[in-house]
C-alpha cells in the first residue's frame, strides 16, 4: 500500500455521453489533459451523465490517449436523481434538478480496487427520515404542496465507495454533490440537511469498529456551499466544516469561476461570481493532509485549458494514511 494517496475532484461541466463519445471534443480532452498533469489514485468527477459506459468512454477515449496516458481501471458511476419527474406540482416536480434524466452523475475513476459489492447509494432517503429537518419549515413558505412524505433528501445521489488499500483495510469515499443553494427556498433548506445527513454519516464511521476513528474515509465533492461567500445555510456548512472527525482547510482561492465550459470561455472580468464549492475532507484520525491545492493557473499556458474544462477547477489533495 502506498503510504500516501492523491484525491481528486473535478466538476466538469455538463459532461454528456455526447461528449464523451466524440474523442475530438475540445472540453473532454481539456479536462483529460488536467487530470493526466495530476494523476490522483482516487477522483470524483461531477456532472457526468449518469449512464454505466459513461466513466469507461472517458478512460478509453481521453485519458489513455494522448501524452502523457493514464489508466484508471477501476470506475463506478452512480444512479441519480437528476431529471426525474415526480408526478407532484413545484417545487417538488423533479427528484433532481436535470434537463434530462441523469444529467449530473458523480463517477469515481479508481487506480486502486473498488470493492463493488460494498457500494452504498444513499439518493433515495426521504428527506422527512432526517431528524428535525427542514421540511416542515419549508411546507409553511406559502406553498401550495407539501412535500411528499417519500420526496428524497439528496437531488442527485450519495455514494460510499469502498475502495482496498491494504489487506483487510478499506478506505470510504464519499462522493457527493449537493443542491445548488439557490433560485428557491426549498434548495437552500435542501442543502442545509444534505450537510447535516453527511455530517451524521461521517461521525457514524468515525464511530465504527472496535475503537474509534480506525475506518478510513475521505468526503470528495461540490458541496454548492461557500459560508464565506454567503452561498448555502451558513450555520449547517460550518458545522460541518468544523466537525472534529475530518481535517478542513481552506483552499488559496476560488474553486469556482463562472464562464467556463463553453468554447470558447468567458475571460475573466468583474461581475464574474467565485466561490469556493469543492471540498476534499479527510478523516483527521486516519489521514495527514497536505493541502489542497486548486488547479487555477492563471497568467500561464494552462489557464485557457482550465477555462475550457469547466467553470469548476481541479482541485487536489495528498494525504498520508497514519
């Protein structure tokens, strides 16, 4: 087992399987030339489309090709909430905010073994199943429906991915990637419990075994919450933030930059929003953490590549298992 890991996390945006199948596009193999750069053992990806060839596609297609080739040979891709109607009237129409079935899955690409049959998706915990949540509060902001007693906590999916790193030892990245915070009242209180059910989940393995602290874990995600920026309920991020069972530091700057992701990008100008939405957060009883860093490399010859990848940069994290 190496004694140090790399985490990734890349929001890459609107990463359809249109996409995925052209090996010419220009935004895939932007985002592929960044992750070759900085090749992390374990890395979630953002807003691909939640189809099952979707992780393999971009393995083949972008990251073996080219300079500088790597593999990941081990991938998993989620079922989401994203697109799914629920036959109720708004705000509770969709599972998911999507265009279209499955548009923002969460795929983990893997180069150590992902022990599949211990996988756990969390997108279909009813909201009302958290204790003292937000619903009720959100039923009385005059609108017509309530929310349905089965509507989901989670607008895309929560994965617990057990990945081995030695004999007997298995490390649980958690990907996630909550609502974004914004447009209606219901997604800020949405958000809110999203980072309450993960901070319950993480103390939960924190919990386990027969001393505490000894299960490894890493939280790996676009959290759609900057409490600095005033971007979610700043009192539920914090907490989570603050939670003693993970190691939290603040990056250098802004993960998030608006305009990317399209060719060709928005330069970078005032009135632009930035934030800081992606999060890399060991356990602080299993990991020391170096970092993270956030591949923002403005002034260079990589900047428009980053602005070609997406509106979110890539943000990393080397860790030592202790």
């Amino acid at each position: 087992m190496a004694a140090r890991l790399r985490f990734g996390q890349f929001n890459i945006r609107d990463l359809t399987m249109e996409k995925l199948l052209d090996p010419g596009n220009p935004q895939a193999l932007a985002a592929a030339r960044i992750i070759k750069r900085f090749c992390p053992d374990v890395l979630s990806i953002d807003e691909m489309e939640a189809e099952p060839a979707a992780p393999a596609a971009f393995v083949e297609n972008f990251l073996k090709k080219g300079e500088n080739p790597v593999d990941y040979p081990y991938f998993h891709i989620g079922q989401t909430n994203s697109g799914i109607p629920t036959g109720f009237p708004p705000p509770y129409d969709y599972r998911g905010y999507g265009r279209f079935r499955g548009q923002y899955g969460i795929a983990c690409l893997s180069r150590l073994k992902i022990v599949f049959d211990g996988i756990r998706n969390l997108k279909d915990a009813a909201w009302r199943s958290l204790p003292e949540s937000y619903c009720d509060e959100a039923d009385r902001c005059r609108l017509k429906q309530g929310c349905p007693d089965d509507f989901p906590l989670w607008s895309n999916a929560f994965l617990d991915i057990p990945i081995e790193m030695e004999e007997g030892t298995a490390l649980h990245a958690i990907l996630v990637h909550p609502t974004v915070p914004l447009r209606a009242y219901v997604n800020l209180r949405r958000n809110a419990d999203q980072m309450r059910f993960l901070k319950n989940y993480i103390d939960g393995l924190a919990a386990d075994g027969s001393s505490p602290g000894e299960t490894p874990f890493v939280v790996i995600g676009d959290l759609n919450a900057d409490p600095d920026a005033g971007i979610g309920t700043n009192e539920a991020t914090k907490r989570l933030l603050e939670d003693s069972n993970i190691t939290y530091r603040k990056t250098d700057r802004a993960t998030f930059l608006e305009g990317g992701g399209v060719e060709p990008p928005l330069e970078k100008r005032p009135g632009l929003r930035e934030a800081r939405l992606d999060y890399i957060l060991p356990s602080s009883r299993c990991f020391k953490l170096y970092g993270p860093e956030v591949f923002a490399p403005e002034g260079t010859a990589w900047w428009p590549v980053a602005r070609l990848a997406s509106d979110h940069f890539f943000v990393y994290a080397d860790c030592e298992f202790i």
